[in-house]
C-alpha cells in the first residue's frame, strides 16, 4: 500500500505529464481530497495557470479551493 507521501507524488506526476485532460481533472480532483501540503499546491497552481484544458484548470482551481478550506492559505500564499 502505497504511503500518503506517495500518493500525493504520484498524483502531482499525473497531473503535470499525462496526456489525456480527464487524468489530469483527475488527478487535480484528488489532490484536493489527499492534500499534499506545499507539493500539491504547487502543481494545482501550475495546471490552473499553465494547462490548456478548461476542465483541467477549473479541477486545478477547485482542489485549491478545498486544500485552503482545510486552512492551509499560509502554504498557498508562500508559493
């Protein structure tokens, strides 16, 4: 079973390399339901701005939305 720690990586590889735009939404997604920390906020800010697929950029802004919910501004606001 993979650690939280691998998870977290394993879906931030997904969202900044996979081909399909439904992987990465994905991936997003699950970010925000894993958290990561600083990893993952990092990647979701990357997509918002960065990925040319609305869909992707709109899962990107909604997992942030969720990981600062959590209270975890301070990590976004840092990047």
């Amino acid at each position: 079973m993979a650690t939280h720690a691998e998870l977290v990586a394993e879906l931030v590889q997904v969202l900044r390399t996979d081909g399909t735009s439904e992987a990465r939404a994905g991936a997003a997604t699950g970010l925000g339901a894993a958290g990561g920390g600083a990893q993952a906020l990092a990647a979701l800010r990357y997509a918002m701005m960065s990925d040319g697929t609305a869909v992707v950029r709109a899962a990107a802004a909604a997992a942030v939305g969720v990981i600062i919910g959590r209270g975890n501004l301070q990590d976004f606001m840092s990047l």
